[in-house]
C-alpha cells in the first residue's frame, strides 16, 4: 500500500479512537478507511474518501480539535490527487 494512504489511514484510525468524536462522524470515516483499503485505483479511492468527509466536515457536533484533524486528512488527500 502506498505509504501516502497508509499516513493518512493512521490519522483517520487516530479520530475513530477519540470518543469525544459523534458517531455520525466517525462513521464517515470508517467507510473512508475501507475505501483506502479497497483495491480501487488510487485517483478513484482517494476522491472517494474525500466524497465522504467534506459533508461531515462542518458538523455544528464536532469538536474544534477533530475538525483541525478532518482538514489535515482532506489536505493530505487532495495533496495526493494532485
């Protein structure tokens, strides 16, 4: 696995772990994760995890700290579809 994918599944597994994080949001992570992990061609897996956490990343129940983290996941993404 490309070890740009493996960086950012490690800083998705570091949100999943907090339980501070609603589950609504920890949820589109997850399906984040198993994207990534899918054997999908990288252009189409990281585009599709970017699908599922832009929406999640102005949730009003997120915690100011995780929502920094989203926008480091979302900025290492797209620095890959670039």
């Amino acid at each position: 696995m490309d070890q740009r994918i493996q960086s950012i599944i490690s800083m998705i597994e570091d949100v999943l772990g907090d339980n501070s994080v609603p589950k609504n949001i920890r949820k589109a992570l997850a399906d984040a994760k198993v994207r990534l992990q899918g054997e999908d061609d990288l252009i189409v897996k990281v585009s599709a995890a970017i699908y599922l956490i832009e929406p999640i990343s102005e949730d009003v129940n997120m915690p100011p700290h995780t929502r920094t983290q989203i926008w480091g996941i979302i900025s290492a993404l797209e620095s890959i579809k670039q």
